[in-house]
C-alpha cells in the first residue's frame, strides 16, 4: 500500500505545485514571485485566500484533505510541496518553461520525478506517506 501512497501523494504535490506555476506566470529572474508562491504553500491564511478564489484550487485542496485525513497532514503535504517546488526552481533554474515541463513529466512518471528530488525530501516524502497510510488503516 505504500508505493500506492507516495505515488497518490507525489500527484498531489504536482498538481499542487504546477498550478501554483501557472497561477503566479514566473519567470526566470522572478525570485520575489517563487518566494510568494512559497509563502502562500505554507501560510494556511495565504492558501484560503488563494483557494477561495478559484474552484480547481478548491477541488483539489479536498482531494488532498481526504487524502490526508488531518489538518495536520494536510499542512505537512502543503509543506512538503513548497520544498519541492523550491528544489525544481533552482534546478529548473527558474525557467518557468523547464519548471512546468518537468512538473507535466512528473504527473506521467511519478517515480522518475521523485528520483530527482534531493534524498532529503524524498526521505519526507516518503516519511509523509507512510504516515497518512498509517492513518488509512
């Protein structure tokens, strides 16, 4: 059950992570605007406020709540999906192109997307998954 769960859980972090790509239009010498959009991931207050607004914002914020099951899964799941954005901007170079480029790639291979990340937060990711199945049983 637990590949199943890092796989569902890397989705969510991708959707996540490519719609705040092409909600806030970067480019590459944007730094103020990836650390908005990091801002936003992790301040709950910031995130309603961006997902009132939009309906595909709302929809997927429930599908990672019922994937989470907790507030505090979900925070975490939100967390875990700034640091990885953080890392694909800084290896994407800030290239909004190769960013979302990859993030496309990462929805149709989520393994291989995963094996880019640094092991630290595939360490995280994994470590999150395994809780939120553990909260599934």
């Amino acid at each position: 059950m637990r590949p199943i769960v890092i796989t569902a859980v890397l989705s969510v972090v991708l959707s996540v992570a490519g719609g705040t790509v092409r909600a806030q239009s970067l480019d590459g010498a944007s730094s103020e605007a990836l650390a908005a959009t990091l801002r936003m991931l992790t301040d709950p207050g910031q995130r309603a406020g961006a997902i009132a607004g939009d309906s595909d914002a709302r929809a997927l914020d429930q599908k990672i709540r019922a994937l989470t099951g907790s507030d505090q899964l979900t925070e975490e799941l939100y967390g875990l999906a700034a640091q990885i954005f953080e890392e694909l901007g800084r290896s994407q170079g800030g290239d909004v192109g190769k960013m979302l480029g990859a993030l496309e790639q990462g929805q149709r291979d989520p393994a291989a997307f995963a094996a880019m990340l640094s092991p630290a937060t595939l360490a995280r990711l994994r470590e999150l998954a395994t809780r939120i199945s553990d909260q599934r049983k």
